[in-house]
C-alpha cells in the first residue's frame, strides 16, 4: 500500500511540473490586434492608408468586445490621422490616450500643444 | 525496463533522491541573483524605449526591436510611451542616429516625454548569416532600464535567439543546397522579424528569474 502511495505522489509531483511549464499563462492585459505590426510598418516606412484600416478595425473589435486597448494604441492612430491632414481625429485620439493612460499626460499635452500653436 | 527496476528499489529513497537531483541541478543553473533594490525604490510606471543602437548590418533590427519591446513591457504592467511618436519627436529635433537620441541628458527626456525610467536598447545581432552548412536565423539585444529622475541605472538584461535550418537528408551536397536556398528565404522571409519578437520577449518579460519587474498595471505589481 505504501509503494503505491509514494508512486502516486510521484505521479503528482511529475505532472504538477509539466503543467506549470504548458500552462500557457495568464490571461493578457491587452487586446494586442494588429498594433505590433502596424507600428513594425509604420517604422519601416509603410504606406499609411492600410495602417489607418486595419488599427481602426481593432477599435472596433476591443469596443464590440469591452476590451483594453495597449498603450500608444490611440497616440498610435492619432498620428496616423495627423498625417493624413485629419486635425480633429488626431486630436481626439491624443485626449484618449490621455484619459486611458495618465501617465501620458506630459507627452500628449506636448504633441497637442504643437497644434495649438 | 526502467518500469521493472521502479519496481524493484525502494520507493521513499527514490523519490527523495529525484527531489534532491532537482534542487542541486536547480542550484547549478541558476544565474547569479540580480539586486532589484534601487527597482524597487524607483518604482517606475513609464517606460520611454529609446531607439536602439544596431550593430547588426540589418536596417530592420531597429524597427522590429521597437515594436516589438511594446508588448512584454505593457504585459508586465508599465506604461510605454508610444514608439511611433517618440521616434517622430526625436527626428523632428534633428536627432537621426541612435547613439545621438542617447546621448541626451535623463532630465531633457524626462520634460519632453514625462516618462520615469528610459529603456536604452543595443541589437548585437539581427538577420540570417550564411554559414556554408547551415543558414541561422539570430536576434539578440542588451538593455538597460535608467530611471530619468535620478539618472540611476535600475536593470539591465540581455536575450539572445537563433535558430538554423536544418537538413535532415544528411549529405553534403544536400546541405550546401539546402543552406543557399534557405539563405535567400531566410533574408525575404520573416524569420529575422520573428526571431527579433521573441528576443524582445525574453529581453523584456515580467515573471522570469532576472527580468524586469512587475509595473503598476499588472496585478502581480509588488508580489516579485
């Protein structure tokens, strides 16, 4: 009885640390959507049109889904709609940024300065 | 056969002695711990990744190690100031290399950006080599965190990832055609792109023995 006991805890013991190794991790704090990439493309120099649709369809997709966008995601956006001549939308995007991430503050009041000016 | 002779030893001294194969092995491996005091005292909530250094011959390590370091750093729990943003910022004032943007004294960053801490970044390798047998893929990268208050160096990390392309056929000829043809899908493939993501990950991840700690944002903030 004693040697199946023990085997047993052994047993256990070897699939607990198989486990913890495949558990795949905690749930993300973020929907990550096509961010990366899109800022990879815009870095590399990419044209700007497809960026706009396919972030924007993200947006649409975390607000249908109640879930967070990362950080930068909105500044990211904004400068996009900066650069196509759209005022108004980058501007609204830099106030969202800010009221979802504080610690922005600094630098979008920064970036919206400039378009006061 | 290894069933029959589980089956024959004495069980408790067995698993005691497995137990005990995994603490000293464990002890072996293990890195030298890293001294998270001034971390924990800096407490950041903002990290600006400045752009990296490249001393790989690839002009797209930079623009994949940005956007890639995003997602670990966010994921851990920090704020990232946006990459797209601040790379435009920096070559708006005339700043085109990356030593340069360096170069710039914690307290200008720090009122440009309001960012706590600055993430200073140097690819050491990125892209496909051709190696006669094998073509590898490799990305690797150091990192140092520095808080912009205080201009102290608060972490420091380096990941490297490759992988080669193997030939399972074995003979030479095979090998050397193998290694040519996957060289030239090496360097139009995303292999380089994919390496460099999971590099930034390893560099940059919360949760690992020697990696950043948990930010403001993570739940697990404070329990590392």
């Amino acid at each position: 009885m004693e040697a199946r006991v023990l085997r047993r805890v052994f047993l256990v013991f070897l699939c607990a640390a198989a486990l913890s190794g495949c558990s795949g991790g905690p749930a993300p704090l973020y929907y990550w959507g096509n961010y990366e990439s899109q800022v990879y493309s815009y870095l590399s120099g990419e044209r700007r049109e497809k960026q706009i649709e396919a972030l924007s369809a993200d947006l649409e997709k975390a607000e249908s889904d109640a879930k967070a966008l990362p950080p930068g995601f909105y500044a990211q956006l904004g400068l996009l709609y900066m650069e196509a001549g759209d005022d108004a939308a980058a501007i609204a995007c830099f106030r969202t940024e800010k009221e979802r991430f504080p610690e922005s503050a600094a630098y979008m009041d920064f970036l919206l300065g400039n378009y006061g000016k | 056969m290894l069933k029959r002779s589980f089956a024959a030893l004495p069980k408790a001294p067995l698993l005691a002695a497995l137990l005990g194969a995994g603490i000293l092995l464990s002890a072996c491996v293990s890195p030298p711990q890293k001294d998270y005091t001034a971390f924990r005292e800096s407490r950041p909530y903002s990290i600006l990744i400045m752009p990296p250094v490249n001393l790989s011959p690839d002009m797209k390590a930079a623009p994949t190690f940005l956007s890639a370091s995003i997602r670990p750093l966010a994921e851990a729990g920090y704020y990232v100031i946006p990459v797209s943003l601040s790379s435009e910022t920096f070559r708006q004032n005339g700043i085109s290399a990356a030593e340069e943007a360096q170069a710039i004294r914690p307290e200008r960053l720090r009122e440009i950006f309001g960012a706590d801490a600055a993430l200073y970044l140097t690819i050491t390798r990125f892209g496909a080599s051709y190696a006669l047998i094998d073509s590898v893929v490799a990305a690797a990268a150091s990192a140092r965190l520095v808080d912009l208050r205080s201009g102290r160096e608060i972490w420091s990390g380096s990941a490297n990832v490759s992988e080669g392309s193997t030939n399972a056929s074995g003979d030479l000829f095979g090998m050397l055609l193998t290694a040519a043809a996957s060289q030239i899908l090496n360097t139009i493939s995303d292999r380089a792109y994919t390496a460099g993501r999971r590099a930034a990950g390893e560099l940059l991840s919360a949760g690992k023995t020697g990696g950043v700690l948990y930010g403001p944002y993570n739940p697990n903030y404070g329990t590392d």
